[in-house]
C-alpha cells in the first residue's frame, strides 16, 4: 500500500531538520557564551511608558537605593547589648565581600561640617530664620542672647567666637529630623527606641543590585545567619530591602518552575507510557525539548535576555508542545497497523492548523503592553515552531518501524464518557443544555469582580511585608514610590519653583497628610534671598547693643560682618558639596535640555490622589506615580486585552472558513469562546476576581482550544476516538498549565487557574463541534 | 615617671579606702527632692569676662530636674524622661529631640544623680576624695564625644557643688550649685511644672 511506504520527501525531512537543530544550537550555545542571559528585574516586566530620558533617570535615581541598600535593625532590651551586636554584625558584613559599605555608627566629619554651616551661613539659613532676621533683627539678637546663656542648647559645631551671631546653630537646628533615629553619642550609633527595646539601625550598601542573579540569594543567605547568631545573643533582627524581594522571587521562580516544569514532565511521561506501552514512545517528548530550545534562542535574540518570570510561564509550553505528536500517536486507536509516515500525513493538516491558530492567540498578547507578555508570547510562539517542526520533520522518523499498541482502557473511558453525553442529550436537548449553561454564565458574571494592582506581580511572603512595615514604623523612614520632577531653565527659577512647590507641600505635612518632604531648596536659598540676608545684616549693628552689653567686643562683631559680606553666593552645586548635604545629594538631576531639573522626595504618604492636585497648576512641576501610572496601564490593558481576544477569534475565523466553510468556522470558534465566558462565570461564583492576568489566560486558551473543537469536528477514526485525542490534549496542557495555579505569585496563579478552568470547559464543550463531512 | 608611680599610688589607696563609685551613686541617689540656687559661667574663649547667670533649680528623683533662670535673663527649663522644654507665654513647650543636645541633657541628668552606671558607658571615671569631699573626673571615651568634651569636672560632698564642662573648642561652664537642701517636698507649683 502506498500509504504506508516512506515518500522521498520524507527522507530528506529528518536531515533539513537536524541542520536546522544544530543551527539554532549552535546560535544557543553563543547567546550562552558568558552563562545565563537571564534576568529578574520586575521592571522589565511592566509597561515601560516613560516618555523621556530624564524621567527614567530620575526613576532609576529614586530606585537605586532600594535596589542596593538594606536597612537592618538590630533590637535588644539592652541599649548596649543592641549596639555590641550592631558593631559585631557590621564588622562580619564588611568582612563577607557582598557589601561596597557597612555603616552602623556615624563617623562625623566634624571638621568638614564646620567649614559647611560657616561657608553656608547666608545660603543654608532657613526661610524661617531669615524672615526674622530680616523682619524682626531685634527679636533675632534677643533670640541669640537667650541662646548664649541657655545650658541646654546641646553642643554647637561652631564655637561662639567664630559666629556670634549664631547663624550656624539656626542651620544646625532647622536640619529637617530624619525620623525616629536618634544618635548615640557614646558609640556613635543611630538608635530608635520601640517595643521596648533599642533598635541600631545598620545600612548596608551592595556591591551589585537587586537584579544581579546571585547577590540577592548570598545577601539574603548571610542574613539568615546574622540573624540565627543574633537570635542565640538575645536580640532581634528586622531587614528592609528591594534586595531580600528579589532574592526572594528568584527562590520561588527556581522553586515554581521545578515543580511546574518537573511535575508536568513526569505526568505527560507517565501519561505517555501508560497509555501506548512503549518505551520509545517517550521520544514524543522531542518536540518538547526542541520547543523549550527554540523559544529560548528566539527570546534572547530579541530581547538580549530571558526574563525568569518567563521561564515560569513559558514552562508550560510542555504541556501544548507534547499535543502535536498526540495528534497522530492517538491515531493509534484507530489506524492500525500504526505506523509513523502515515499516521502524521492524515493528520498533518489539523496539526498545521492546529499551529496556526495557536500561534494567533499567543502573538496576540503580544500586542498587550506588557513587555512580560511579549517575551512569553515570543517564547511560545517560537517554542510551538519548534516543536511542530520536530514533531512533523524528526519524530515519525524516530519512532520509524515501531509499531503501537496502545491500551485499550482510555479508549473505553472515551466510549464510556460518549455514551454518557449521548444519555443526556436524548433527555436534554442541546438548546436546553445551552439555556442552562447561559443561565449558570449570566449568574456567575454578575458576581465577578475585577481587581488589578501591580502588587500581583510580586508574591512576596507576609513575613518580609510585616518586617519591612516594622522598620518603616520603627526609624520613621517610610520613602514613597511617588516622587516629583521639577524642571527651569536656571537654578534660580528651580528653587523658586521648589519654594511653590514646598509651600503646598508643608500644608499637607501641617494637615497630617505627609510626614515630610525633601527638597532642594531646603538646603540652599535663592541669590536674591541670599543677597537680601546680605542686606539685613548691613543694617544689624542698629540693633546689637544687647550683644555688646554682654561684653562681646564690638570689633569681633564688624569683623563677622565683613566676613559675611564676603561670602560669595552659593549654588546647588556648592551647597552639594559638604557633608550635610548627604540626604539631597541624590535629588540634583543637574544641567539638562537647556534646563536644570531636580526631584522632590516624599515620606510617609497617605493618599497619594492629593499629590496630583499639587502639581496641578506649577509649571515644570510633574508628579511621577509609576505605581499609579501602572495600574492605570492594567485597568487600560483589560479592554484592549478582550478587543485582541475578538480580533484573534476573527483571524482564526478567517482561517478555518477554508476547511470548514462559514459555518462551521464560526461554530468551532464559538465553543472556545462559550468556555471562556463559562470560565469568567467560574471565577465569579468561586469568588476569585478577574485580573488582566485571568483575561490573558482565557485569550490563550480560546486558542489552544479552538485545536480541540478542531479535533472533534473532524473526527478521523470516530468520535470516542476523536474525544480520547482531545482529552490527552486537554490533559497535558492542563498538567502544565493547571501546575501554575499553585504558584505563590498572584499574578502567575491567576493565570493558570483560569487557563485550567478554560481547559476543563472546552473539553466538555468541543464534542458540539458538530462533524466534518468529508470529501475524502 | 614619679607622677605616675605617685597616681598609681593613690588610685590603690583610695581602693583601699574604699570611698567607690557605687557609693557616690549610692550618696547622691539618696535624696528625692533637691532644691538650691545655681551660678552658671560661661567662658567664652574670645570674651574677657564670662558670661554670668544666676537661678534657682529643683531636682526630684522621680521627676527630673527644673532650671529656673532669673538674671540677666528669665527662662525657665526643665529636663525630664520625655525630654527638654522650655516655658513661654503658653506654657512649657517640648524642645525638638535634636539628637545630640537630648543626650547632653540625659548626661547632665546622669550627673546629678549619680547614675555612675549610665556615665561610665560613655565616660572614662575617675573618682578621688572622700563622701564629704570628692572630686569625680570624666573623660569621654568615644570619638565622637571627645570632640566635644575634653573633660568633665564634678565636685561635691553630700551634695553635688560643682560641675565644669569643658569643651575641646576651648569654651568652658562651670555650674556652681549653692545652699543646697534636701529637707523640703516639692511644691505644688514644682509639683504641676512637672506633671504637665
């Protein structure tokens, strides 16, 4: 029979192939020339809508901190217990080579801020301090005589002779209070007391950052053990840092994809021999691997690097990649004597279109604006190239001359479960069932509800929360995402600006609605305002009588003046430059399109809906909100997301009319499309919310499964065979996917609990596919 | 080197004569209301002539320590767990807890109590005399606090007398505490300025 001899194309085919595969190898082996091109920052995985460069360098400066630096508290009832074991941790993590900077205690430089707050004197007094001294200079001169003979006035930097009139200690004591730390003076140590007990804080500055792919795992290993010392020395440990989250996904990325990736392995094998009894029916796993290659070589090629969290979800790639040889193996129910050639040209065109449909309902996330979905989008897409190339070119050469017997229980299970369908139909007609399940649809959509946050993305575990919000709570630190960006043509206009924006600002902090603020024009003041501070203290010796009366010698005083007079006027520049400047330095963008630009930093935020009401109406002054901005993005995306998912159902349309006219185009892409709104009511009666993860997935499977109805409609060798195709189909894929669900990532468990749910509909609704005459 | 040896002498012997530091504490933690009147110097380095002020204080051991100022100047202060205030028309008003200049004052507090304990973590004490007539001497251990202080001078019998700061600026304080008594309660006014 001629059907069951090999045609000499498809003695050429498994050679092409394998040229092919070592190509692509060998491509594979250059992209992993210097190790892994992966990557873990969650950034890369959101929208990137920064429209201009200084927007993402003023984000990138915000970020950096919490990317590099890990606060740790050290917590002892004994202060001096907690400052012995701060000394010993600091040391030990200055020793490990993981940290460019350990600092538990403050090495002032007091020195160099003595030459500051002198050289400051008409450029760092505050706003407060110079309207009085311009306003009220008598008031001003009494304030200093109070201050000479006040005992507790605690140290000044500058000793009275240098600075009689007291400007440096104005500055010194209008530095705005950096939280709940205070410093010990004894040991140097910055400590908040709590909970009863006295925390030390310790800073601790990477070498690399957080997206490094083995930093955060070592930081994070080195704690632990910090913290099991501490523990046996009676005192406690707090850490915060965007370090300890990374560390943490990538733990859990390792974990998920093992236990995705390795659960859905062993039960597809497992599937495969139970069903065909034949060792060498697991070389069906071919196409997997040749899929997973080819995904991953394409991913690297056009994005530079694989992202982990697509390793994750592209891990399910099995589960779809193993249906293509399915398709014909499962032939063996009915083709018999079963041979490989023959078995896949019956099959070839379901198969091929099989890809094609597939293909459309990936690439179609592709179009989303999510960089995340992109590369996984890319990754299947060219996984599933792959793996039909293999399975149509390599595998029925390899499994060449074995001959299949498969068992014959699925195949009973198959009758059994048509039989049952046929029982219900005879009672229900398929109108009724209809009714029923659009009632059960209409019920469940009304409870569901939609929930869309960036937080989703990231499943990091309650204990890192709960200890990142007690250090927060503890020192006062509490930095929010949101900052602004203020830009002028000149330095002068951007104080001004800053002082706009600064005066709106303190009447929130007044209100409670902020904690504070950080800003620019907090260290330095305007020329003009540094020139008026000039001019006040011309006219100063009209009212110095009192210092006189306490013996201060009339010339020390001239002598200052003149000094004062001399100082020449201070730019941001010059103010960044001594050590009191350390908390601003990193809000100075400098010179920028012809223009300065700086950030405003915010702490302890409640509503951040008042901060775009602040900038409303100043000019240059912009709020940037990512985290607002992204779940702006996610709310957006939900409906260009369903708009994809109609126009990838008419694409597929289009492409079935061929083989199966109108009618049956639009009935096979109909039974996806009812299982999805079937999988949508599920989520509302389970009361799980609908996320824009939960829309991708239902786009997704209204691809994978328009292949079932497919199967269904064509019926190559019976209906209970057809439906044994389509529920091995169904089986892998769910094995992959449906491992997903479990993961601890919100994000990604929302995703596979709706493709499992898409998976079990559409296998129950694919034998309505109705059946193909078929010409042949 | 005969210094030394001579020192070394007489730290022995006052070992041996056993007037400790404990006791000191012990002395000085003893009386719970301590009322007198007070001289504070300020010598400046550059002025001629120090700046002189003069006021009455009240310590109470359960309460904290007021410093009322009355020439040239009226200002009243008062130290307590929760911190320094100053009063003014709207009564005492908590200073901000600068950080430095609130554990100046937990120091100060220490002193007058003889909290020897909560001094000799940052301080270096050495304590010469007798319970009738002592001389303790701090020197700060730390970096940061000798950049401050190079020493800190208390005298005093029953009582703390007199405490000198000397900063390593160049500027000093003496505080001479005068007429010192530890017969009488607390007032009901002392006793409101430290409940608010």
């Amino acid at each position: 029979m001629r059907s069951n001899t090999i045609l000499p194309s498809e003695r050429q085919l498994p050679r092409l192939f394998l040229i092919l595969l070592v190509a692509v190898l060998a491509l594979a082996g250059w992209q992993w020339r210097h190790g892994a091109p992966l990557s873990a920052n969650l950034m890369e995985l959101v929208p990137g809508s920064t429209p201009n460069a200084l927007e993402q360098q003023a984000e990138q400066r915000m970020q950096e901190p919490l990317n590099r630096e890990m606060l740790v508290l050290v917590g002892h009832t004994d202060r001096q217990q907690a400052v012995a074991v701060a000394r010993q941790l600091g040391e030990r993590w200055q020793a490990s080579s993981l940290f460019e900077k350990v600092q538990w205690n403050l090495q002032a430089d007091l020195p160099a801020l003595r030459e500051q707050l002198l050289r400051g004197r008409l450029a760092m007094l505050s706003a407060k301090d110079r309207a009085q001294l311009i306003e009220h200079p008598d008031a001003f001169i009494q304030q200093r005589v109070q201050a000479l003979f006040d005992p507790f006035t605690g140290f000044s930097l500058v000793p009275s002779q240098e600075d009689w009139l007291g400007l440096t200690g104005r500055i010194q004591n209008s530095q705005p209070q950096r939280g709940a730390v205070q410093l010990d003076i004894g040991s140097g140590a910055l400590i908040a007391d709590a909970d009863g007990k006295s925390w030390v804080l310790l800073r601790a500055r990477t070498t690399g950052n957080a997206f490094d792919m083995h930093l955060p795992l070592r930081v994070a290993d080195l704690l632990q053990a910090s913290r099991a010392e501490a523990d046996a020395q009676g005192a406690q440990l707090l850490a915060a840092s965007g370090l300890l989250y990374a560390a943490n996904g990538q733990q859990q990325a390792t974990r998920e994809i093992t236990w995705v990736g390795g659960g859905a392995t062993v039960g597809i094998l497992l599937l495969l021999l139970l069903a065909f009894r034949r060792w060498r029916v697991l070389l069906a796993f071919v196409p997997v691997l040749v899929g997973m290659l080819f995904g991953a070589v394409a991913c690297v090629a056009l994005f530079g690097h694989m992202h982990v969290m697509t390793l994750v979800l592209g891990s399910s790639l099995i589960g779809v990649a193993v249906d293509y040889p399915l398709h014909y193996l499962s032939k063996s129910w009915s083709l018999q004597p079963w041979r490989s050639w023959p078995a896949l040209r019956l099959t070839l065109p379901g198969l091929s279109l099989s890809l094609a449909t597939s293909c459309i309902g990936y690439l179609a996330l592709a179009w989303t604006p999510f960089p995340a979905l992109t590369q996984i989008a890319v990754f299947s897409a060219a996984g599933l190239v792959g793996a039909y190339l293999s399975a149509v070119c390599l595998l029925p050469a390899l499994l060449n001359g074995v001959e299949l017997r498969p068992a014959h229980w699925p195949l009973r299970i198959a009758e059994r479960l048509w039989q049952l369908r046929a029982a219900l139909l005879k009672r229900v007609p398929s109108a009724v069932l209809l009714a029923l399940v659009l009632l059960f649809c209409a019920g469940g959509l009304w409870q569901l509800n939609t929930k869309n946050d960036i937080r989703q993305w990231i499943g990091a575990p309650p204990q890192l929360l709960q200890e990142a919000q007690a250090v927060a709570r503890i020192t006062g630190f509490q930095p929010t995402s949101q900052f602004f960006l203020v830009r002028a043509p000149d330095q002068p206009q951007l104080l001004e600006r800053l002082d706009t924006l600064g005066q709106r600002l303190d009447q929130l902090v007044n209100t409670g609605k902020l904690q504070g603020y950080l800003a620019l024009n907090q260290l330095v003041s305007r020329p003009a305002e540094q020139q008026q501070v000039r001019d006040a203290l011309n006219r100063l010796p009209q009212h110095w009588q009192p210092l006189l009366d306490l013996g201060v010698p009339a010339s020390a005083l001239q002598a200052e003046i003149a000094q004062l007079q001399a100082l020449p006027t201070e730019d941001i520049d010059a103010a960044l430059a001594g050590p009191l400047a350390e908390p601003w330095r990193t809000l100075w963008l400098g010179p920028v399109d012809g223009g300065v630009a700086a950030m405003v930093s915010l702490q302890g935020l409640n509503n951040p809906a008042l901060l775009h009401a602040q900038a409303a109406d100043l000019p240059g002054v912009q709020l940037v909100d990512r985290l607002g901005d992204l779940n702006r993005v996610f709310a957006a995306t939900q409906i260009s997301a369903a708009e994809l998912k109609l126009l990838s159902c008419g694409l597929i349309v289009l492409l079935l009319i061929m083989p199966f006219g109108v009618g049956g185009a639009l009935r096979i892409v109909a039974l996806p499309l009812l299982a999805a709104l079937c999988s949508l009511a599920s989520l509302g009666w389970l009361g799980q919310p609908l996320t824009l993860f939960s829309l991708f997935g239902l786009l997704l499977v209204t691809a994978i499964s328009v292949d079932y109805a497919i199967l269904m409609r064509e019926q190559i060798g019976g209906a209970a065979v057809s439906l044994l195709g389509t529920l091995l189909a169904a089986l892998t894929t769910w094995l992959s996917f449906g491992l997903l669900a479990v993961s601890s990532t919100p994000a990604v468990s929302n995703f596979g609990l709706s493709v499992s749910l898409g998976l079990a509909f559409s296998f129950m609704l694919a034998p309505w596919a109705g059946q193909q005459k078929h010409a042949l | 080197m005969k210094l030394i040896t001579f020192l070394g002498a007489l730290l022995l012997s006052l070992q041996a004569q056993a007037f400790d530091l404990q006791q000191l504490s012990d002395q000085l933690a003893k009386p719970s209301v301590i009322h007198g009147s007070f001289t504070q110097e300020k010598h400046l380095r550059a002025l001629p002539q120090p700046l002189v002020s003069k006021g009455t204080f009240v310590l109470a051991k359960d309460h904290g320590l007021l410093w009322l100022l009355k020439t040239p100047l009226q200002q009243d202060y008062r130290i307590s767990a929760q911190g320094i205030a100053r009063r003014d028309a709207n009564g005492w008003q908590l200073l901000p807890n600068k950080s430095a200049g609130a554990e100046q004052n937990r120091l100060f507090l220490a002193v007058l109590q003889g909290d020897s304990s909560g001094l000799q973590r940052d301080f270096e004490l050495q304590l010469q005399g007798e319970a009738t007539q002592w001389k303790l001497t701090l020197i700060p251990r730390s970096l940061l606090l000798k950049q401050v202080f190079t020493r800190i001078n208390i005298e005093g019998g029953a009582l703390v007398q007199t405490i000198e700061l000397l900063e390593t600026q160049g500027d000093s304080t003496v505080l001479r505490m005068q007429d010192s008594t530890a017969d009488q309660p607390l007032s009901d006014a002392e006793q409101h300025d430290f409940a608010q």
